[in-house]
C-alpha cells in the first residue's frame, strides 16, 4: 500500500487550515474540539456537560445507596 498520497493529501489539508485561520482567525471560536475529536458548538458542549453531569451523580449516589 503507498501511503504518499495520503500524507500529501494531509499536508495541504493542514497547509489549507493554516491559510483560513491565518485570513480569518476568529472563525473558530464558538466551537470547541472534544477528547475524542468531535467539533461542538458552545451550547452543544455546555448540554453534554450538563448530561455527564448528571450521569456522574446518579452514579455517585447509586454507589451510596446501601440494600
């Protein structure tokens, strides 16, 4: 398998994300990039957070709960 046109294909995909955020430097800023790669928006985010959040004490109060 020749791996050289992946790596070109990667490079000018990388030297093209340089030009917009050099031309345009504040597109990005209502996203944010996860742990696991996934690109959210501000409110996306803020309604995962609230989701783990909820998710954390449940399991925090099922772990305190003695039978």
């Amino acid at each position: 398998m020749d791996i050289k046109p992946i790596i070109i294909r990667l490079a000018v995909d990388a030297d093209m994300r340089s030009k917009l955020l050099l031309q345009f430097p504040h597109i990005l800023d209502g996203y944010i990039l996860t742990g696991q790669g996934e690109v959210l928006t501000r409110e996306e985010a803020n309604q995962l957070d609230a989701h783990r959040y909820l998710l954390d004490g449940l399991s925090f109060v099922g772990s305190r709960i003695r039978l």
